[in-house]
C-alpha cells in the first residue's frame, strides 16, 4: 500500500510543531507503531529545523515544502526550499556531512563520533551539526541532496522497517 | 531543607532541586527551541559550578521529557564531557520503555566513567 502526505509550512519556527502532529498523525494512519513513528516524525522535523535555518525565503512567500512517502516497508521524507548563492557554504558542509555519515558501515558509530566531537565545543558555540547524523542513527535512514535547476535544495531520507 | 526552582521555556520545564547530598534536575514537556543552549546551558553551568564546592551529585532526569531536537543534545554533552574530565558526579536518567530516550540517550554512555562517577543510567 502507498501513501503520501504534503506539507507546506512558513520559514518560521513555529510552524515546527504543526509539522511533528501532523506527521505522528499520517504515520499513525498509516499503521506504524508509536516507536516507528517517533523516528520518522524526528526525521521530519531534524531536516525541516535545517531548511527553515538554511533556506532563502526572500522575497516573502516562499515556502518549505516536506513530502512523505509510505511504500510498503519505505518510507521517504524529502524537504525542499529555495536557496541563492549564500546557502553554498552551507551546501558545501552537507555534502561532507552526508558523505562523511556514508563512510560508517554502521550510523551509531558516526554519531558516537559526532557527539565527541560537539561535546568538546566551547558552551558558548551554538553550532549542533548533530541532526543529520541524528537521523542516520536513530531512523536507520540513508540521506542525500541535491539542487535542482530552480535552486531548490531537496534533502531525502530513506528509511526501511 | 530542599531549595527548588523552575525554569519556563515553553514547552519545556526545568525543575531543578537542590537536597542534602544532591541537585536534582527534571526535564518535563518538550525542548524544540531553536537555540536550546541559551535556556538550558545557564542551569547546568550552574549545577556544576555549585558541585564543584559541595561534591554533590547532579541528577539529570529526562524520564518525563517528550521530546527534544538534537540541538537540545549539543549543551547536554558538552556539560557530560567536561564532567567527565573533571571531578563532577552526574547521572542521567532516562525512560528505556520509551524506544526515542532509549536510543538517543544509550548513546550518551560514551561518557560514562568506569567508576560511575558520569553514570548513564536508563529506568
């Protein structure tokens, strides 16, 4: 069976928790149990606190897209925004982040070593840089990128129970 | 005599209690800010700087926590890491029946001491 779910929320953080209710909803429906749920739902919303931090929402209007896909045991998160020439830092640190993940045959192994490292940061660094890693452990979920023509960033996470 | 407070940062609550031979603090509700740290690494500087004196235990106790964005995990494992280097005693608690705490919370026993000094302890 296939299910999906579209959610377009403001760049504003408090359209987050909208977007987790609606999400424990959908996987609710769709059978999931709760522990299941929970991980997709963090998945959600790990990558829609990026987009809304790394998006460019200017001029107003523009939006977050998060599509979500149930089919049979997979289940697809992907989240979209604008970006503009700014966010290439950004995209930079993505791709070595994903690939950096990639290189763990296990995910626990690159959030363990993610957590040493954020762990020795000064306290007043609010850097995290742990969501990504975050959802590769906990979802067992495989990420990826890209940027399509419009210069949108679409982020996925592909995560098999 | 127990001396207690509570911090608000809706939707999370911070209840910190300090008892004879330990400070006790309950995370209740849910930690989704933006920027965590701001409310949550004040408190915990706090706790360690007043163990520092007495020797007392910090007790961190999630079992009642909802949820929380991984931003909330950075000023938590900072504040286990320099405990673990230094020689503040701390304990954290979690709920192992609920399959998020579990998972986001074993994975802190990287900074477990041998000795339980830093104990990371699920219920």
């Amino acid at each position: 069976m296939e299910s999906s779910m579209t959610l377009i929320l403001k760049p504003d953080w408090e359209e987050l928790e909208r977007v987790r209710d609606k999400g424990t909803e959908f996987f609710r429906c769709q059978g999931l149990e709760s522990e299941k749920a929970d991980a997709l739902v963090m998945v959600i919303s790990e990558l829609a606190e990026n987009s809304i931090k790394y998006g460019h929402f200017t001029p107003a209007g523009k939006r977050v897209v998060i599509d979500t896909h149930v089919d049979g045991r997979n289940v697809t998160v992907e989240v979209r925004n604008p970006v503009d020439e700014e966010a290439y830092h950004h995209l930079r640190r993505l791709d070595r982040m994903i690939q950096w993940i990639r290189g763990y045959q296990d995910s626990f192994e690159a959030y363990v070593e993610r957590l040493k490292e954020v762990s020795k940061k000064p306290l007043t660094d609010n850097e995290s840089g742990l969501g990504l890693a975050r959802v590769a452990y906990e979802a067992k979920a495989i990420l990826d990128f890209y940027v399509d023509d419009d210069a949108t960033l679409n982020v996925s996470a592909v995560a098999n129970f | 005599m127990e001396d207690q407070k509570t911090y608000v940062n809706e939707p999370l609550r911070i209840n910190v209690k300090e008892k004879a031979d330990s400070i006790s603090i309950e995370w209740t509700g849910k930690s989704v800010d933006r920027n965590p740290g701001k409310f949550i690494t004040p408190i915990l500087v706090n706790a360690l700087s007043k163990t520092s004196h007495n020797n007392k235990r910090i007790v961190l106790d999630f079992q009642k926590l909802g949820y929380m964005n991984s931003s909330t995990i950075t000023p938590i494992v900072k504040i286990l890491d320099r405990a673990k280097r230094g020689s503040t005693r701390v304990t954290a608690l979690y709920d192992k029946s609920l399959r998020w705490q579990d998972l986001a919370f074993s994975a802190l026993e990287i900074f477990q001491t041998v000795d339980k000094r830093v104990e990371i302890r699920g219920m």
